[in-house]
C-alpha cells in the first residue's frame, strides 16, 4: 500500500487504503475580471473595483464600501457611513487599515465597526466571484474612480426624509442639498423645494467668499417652488 499522507496526519485507515491516481485535472472555472476571463488560483489574481453595503449588529447604521483592488492588493477605498456618530470614527481608522492590505488580509482584519466589517464581507464574495462593476471592463477603473462616486463637491449622495400619519412628509437633506423650504399647494401637498448645496457653499467660502453672499450664491430652488402658496420650514413647522 502507499502512504497517500507523507507529510499529514492521516488515521491508520485512510493509511492502509490503495492509492488511486487522479485523472483529469479540474481546474477553477474561469471568472470575469477588468476585460479578462481569468482562472484564479492565489489571491495576486484578482482584480476588480466594487460596492458594496454592510449594517452593524443592532442595525442602527450601515456602511457603503468601495473598494479599488489590483493584483489582490486594495489600492484604494471609499467609506461611507450613516446611521450612527461612532461610525464615522470607525470610517477614519479603517480607512487608513484597509489599503495596501489583500482582500484575504482585510477580510481578516478588525475594521473596528460592524457595519464595515460586513461590508467587507459582502466585497469580498462578490470579488473572489468576478462580479465586479469593471468585470468586463478593459483594464479596470484607474486609482482615484471611486471619488466620482462623491460628485464635484466630494460629498456622500444622501437622502433623508421625515413622515408622520398624522402630520406628512418633511424633505430635509436631498442629492442637490440641504432643503431649506419646502413648497405647498391649495391642497397643502409640496410642489417644489429651496434648497442650499452646502459642499459649494463652504468651497466659496474657503475661496475668501464672505459666509452671507456665499449662502445667498448656492440657494437654488426645485420643482414649482415659486408658484407655492405656502413656503414652511421642513425642521421648525
């Protein structure tokens, strides 16, 4: 009988067995990266740019993760937290932890708040899968795509919205702002907003524009605000 378990601890069964010689060679299958059709067998061989969405334990906030991997190593890495003020501390720290690392490094790697580490959990799958958003892109996305994400004013894209049975709908933060008025009809249902784009306002600002005419420069408005018949506060009325 040959011993099939040279170098390993095998039990005396498997030890007396008969050796049978594989056959076929069953390699991985092929996955989609950046243009290629690439069979992945160490983590040097992948490559991608993807999303995606993490929540901690008790749900109270979540985590949008994107990540820049080329040749298993992240080389670049977008945090984005909501829900929760301990979040974005934790969004500091794993920012710095997560680059330079492989993507079997940071999945093993204490990103300090649950919602990333689950977000890193779910990039992970996706990656080692070839479902990437540059999977049947010719060389990926270059270092610094991730910031488009942001816009111009490298803002996060966030909603936030208010209701009650009882009282309506409060429009309070938007993609073009933070909604300083909301418009009402003859009916008292919004027909418009005025808001303000705060990432333009403080870059007036830093430019040496004085605080009240920057306000004033970036006020704009949505919808047929100006045919409101009522304009109320959405955070005082």
């Amino acid at each position: 009988m040959k011993n099939c378990c040279a170098n390993v601890l095998c039990t005396d069964k498997v030890n007396s067995m008969e050796f049978i010689k594989k056959g076929t060679k069953h390699g991985p299958s092929p996955i989609p990266e950046e243009g290629r059709w690439i069979k992945v067998t160490q983590i040097n061989d992948i490559s991608g740019l993807t999303h995606g969405i993490g929540r901690c334990a008790p749900q109270q906030g979540a985590c949008k993760l994107t990540l820049n991997i080329k040749n298993g190593y992240i080389l670049e890495a977008l945090i984005e937290t909501i829900g929760c003020s301990g979040m974005t501390h934790s969004a500091a720290m794993a920012a710095e932890i997560l680059v330079g690392k492989t993507i079997l490094e940071a999945l093993n790697s204490d990103l300090v708040c649950d919602a990333i580490n689950t977000a890193i959990r779910e990039l992970f799958l996706q990656i080692v899968y070839g479902r990437t958003q540059t999977a049947f892109s010719d060389k990926g996305l270059p270092i610094g795509a991730s910031l488009e994400d942001l816009g111009k004013n490298l803002r996060s894209q966030i909603g936030t919205m208010y209701s009650t049975k009882m009282k309506g709908v409060r429009y309070l933060e938007i993609t073009e702002g933070y909604v300083l008025e909301l418009g009402l009809d003859n009916n008292n249902e919004i027909i418009g907003y005025k808001f303000i784009n705060i990432g333009k306002m403080l870059d007036d600002i830093k430019k040496g524009i004085p605080h009240k005419e920057a306000y004033e420069k970036n006020i704009n408005f949505y919808g047929r605000f100006n045919e409101a018949i009522k304009k109320i506060d959405p955070r005082k009325e």
